[in-house]
C-alpha cells in the first residue's frame, strides 16, 4: 500500500528541513536526565503519543497530558505497548505542550476536481475535517507550476477573519508546508491542528501523510521510512495470501477500523485519494483497497468474496468506485463483484444495503449491466455514475449518502 508517515516521522525529519515550526520532542528511550531537563524548559507540561500508522489516538484515549517527569516515564511505556484497533504502536514519545490562544486545520490533497493539488484550512483545528460545516473552512486549488504564494496564502487567512499579527507569520508556515508536500512527492498532508500561541505563533501539533510512491522525489527522501509491528487482521492477513497467490491482477489492503464505508476501489493513486475524501466527509472506510492490474474473473471473484465474507456485514454503504480504466475490463471486473455479493446473499441471507458505483473504461455499459441486474435482483438500492463524474466527487456523495442513510435508520 501507500507509504505513510505520523507525526514522529515529520517532527524528526521533515520539519527541520523546510522550517516548520513545531513543539520540542523526545521518543521514548531518551532517559531520565533528558526528560527531567525538558520539564524545566516545558514548563512540567507534556504531552505523550504512541507512533503509530492509525487515527484518533485521541478518541482512543492514546494521548496523555503529564505534568511530572516520573509520570511521563512510567506513561511512555504504558503507551507504546497499546493495542490500537489491531494497531501496534512502533515506540512512544514526549512532545512539548503548546499553549494556544487557537487551533487550525489544514490539508494539502490532490483533488481531481481542480486536475490537482488543493488547500484546505478552516479555523476549527482539532476537530474531523468532516464535522466542519463547509462555511467554516475554505478550499481552493494550487497551481503546481507557480506553487503557493504567501500573498495566496495571507488572502485566504483574512477571509477566514483572522488578525493581521496571525496572518504574515502563519502563511509563511502554509507556504513552507506547501514546499514539504510538492518536494518529497507527497499525496496527501495533514496538519491537525496548528496551535496558535496568544503571542500570535503557529505550531504544528500533529500531522500526517501519505506519499505517491511512483514519484521520484519520494524515492529521494534521504532518509529510510520506520518500520512498524506487522499487526495485521484476520482479514488482512486471508487478502496478503490471496494477493500473493497470483500476479494477474493486484489485491491490495488495509484495514482502517472504520464502521462506515466499504470501498472497491481501482486505480492506484486514485484509491489513496477517494479514501482521503471518504474521510474528510465523514464516510469511515473500513479498509483502504486498490484492486486494479486488469485481473481475470475468477481473481476478482475471489478478490470481492473475502471482502464480502469478513467486512460486508459491518458496511453501512458499499462504495465500488476506480477512475477511467485503460486496460482493466470494466464487464468482467463487475461480473466477478457482482456474482461474489450473490453468493454472500445466498450463504447469509438477504441484506439492506445501498450500492454506489463510479467508473470509467473499456466494456463499461457491459459492466454496469450486469451490476443493475445484480443489484434488482437482490433488492438493493443502488446509485450508478459514469466516467464524467470526478471520483472524489463520487466519494463526497457517497459519504453524505450513508450519513443520510443512517440518520433514516434511526428513525425507523
């Protein structure tokens, strides 16, 4: 899957080189001495974060404030033998708390609504991106060839109401994210958020990433990405087997704890971003998938049945969604989708369950054919769009679809 990146990794490596402000930290095995003497300098307050490949750690109840350095030893350690959802945190570390006057959002994605990057920030840092009504946070797309300018940058900053002494200092810090994001071959950052000192001074308080690995930059990083524990599901673990078990065709997951989305997703680097989209709307994927690499019939089939058999029973919505298709075959890819949520039907029994589909490429009315008599059969409402729908565009519809949808399930 797509190489990632948490906080640590940014704090350590990434911040330093392109000047973004951020909090003092110390990892886990930095000894008594040098936590004691990073208490002076904080002010005996701290916080502590596992470094690990999942989200809201918060929520989880993984961040820890401290106060004394024995806490925060006996803490560290707590905290960096969690179990997170299935997830293993890699080590534990101590950041420098930041009092703030007020907290920000911001993303940098590659959105094909605008054929590229964009910028997203809304003054209600801290919280889900999709809990933001769309008049609290702003969006607008950067040109790669002039990149992000600090006049862009200041205007935005002042739509959004924010005081000249926050507005010079704090587009710089965006303009120097900007500069990460389009140098390392990035396909998605986030800063969550920012903390504004009453003084009028940004930090970056979290973040993180997800890099295109075709991009050349990436493979120029210069430094070597961390490991993290294998700590895969069940579901995980069936899918490597399978995704191993033949080259036609790729299977590729992971599983991201989510109790909202299931997504069939095709094409690469479009997964990566149809998943962001999902998330920042609200949508919670279960899994990030990538299932392109035209695969034969019978590897769909078997493809689509083992996520039908450990994840269609949580789903609230089932999202099969991949850009315009070179090579795959759209009529034999939906075949195989198609049959596999039969078969479920027919070993499990009938199921309510709205279907959202989005593709493009070759034999695709074919393909949607065979879906819509699928879909009639067994009774299922479903939403179908063709290649002149963006696929983010398709994922923001689908996630505020299954939040509809939920909110009538309530109610009945």
């Amino acid at each position: 899957m797509s190489a990632q990146i948490t906080e640590l990794t940014f704090l350590e490596h990434l911040a330093p080189r392109f000047n973004i402000p951020v909090p003092e930290h110390l990892v886990a095995d930095a000894g008594g001495t040098a936590i004691r003497n990073a208490f002076q300098r904080w002010h005996n307050r701290a916080l502590i974060k596992p470094d690990v490949l999942t989200g809201k750690r918060g929520k989880q109840q993984a961040i820890r404030e401290v106060t004394d350095c024995v806490e925060a030893q006996r803490e560290l350690k707590r905290i960096q033998g969690l179990d997170l959802g299935g997830h293993i945190p890699r080590t534990a570390y101590l950041v420098e708390y930041i009092p703030a006057e007020m907290e920000v959002y911001s993303s940098i994605i590659y959105d094909s609504r605008y054929q590229g990057p964009s910028l997203t920030i809304s003054p209600l840092g801290g919280m889900e991106v999709e809990d933001v009504a769309d008049d609290k946070k702003v969006t607008f797309p950067i040109d790669v060839y002039k990149g992000l300018g600090a006049y862009q940058a200041s205007e935005i900053l002042a739509k959004l109401g924010y005081a000249s002494k926050l507005v010079s200092l704090f587009s710089r810090c965006l303009v120097d994210l900007w500069d990460m994001f389009i140098a390392t071959g990035m396909r998605m950052c986030e800063v969550n958020p920012w903390r504004i000192t009453p003084e009028g001074k940004p930090y970056a308080c979290d973040f993180k990433a997800i890099f295109d690995e075709a991009n050349f930059k990436f493979n120029n990083l210069g430094f070597p990405l961390p490991e993290y524990p294998a700590n895969q599901t069940l579901f995980e673990e069936e899918m490597g087997e399978w995704n191993a078990s033949s080259y036609r065709g790729q299977a590729h997951v992971s599983d991201l704890g989510g109790k909202g989305i299931l997504p069939i997703l095709f094409g690469g680097g479009a997964s990566t971003i149809i998943i962001e989209t999902l998330m920042q709307e609200g949508g919670d994927p279960l899994i990030l998938s990538d299932f392109g690499g035209n695969p034969p019939y019978e590897r769909m089939f078997g493809t689509a049945k083992i996520c039908f058999q450990h994840l269609l029973k949580e789903a609230k919505l089932l999202l099969i969604l991949g850009g315009k298709a070179n090579n795959t075959l759209i009529d034999v890819t939906f075949k195989a989708i198609a049959d596999a949520l039969q078969e479920y039907v027919y070993d499990h029994g009938p199921i309510r369950i709205p279907v959202i589909i989005g593709r493009g490429g070759p034999k695709l009315v074919q393909g949607l054919l065979t879906m819509k008599n699928t879909l009639d059969n067994l009774g299922l409402p479903y939403i179908m769009f063709g290649p002149d729908t963006p696929v983010t565009l398709v994922a923001e519809y689908a996630a505020r679809f299954v939040k509809g949808w939920e909110k009538i399930g309530e109610k009945q």
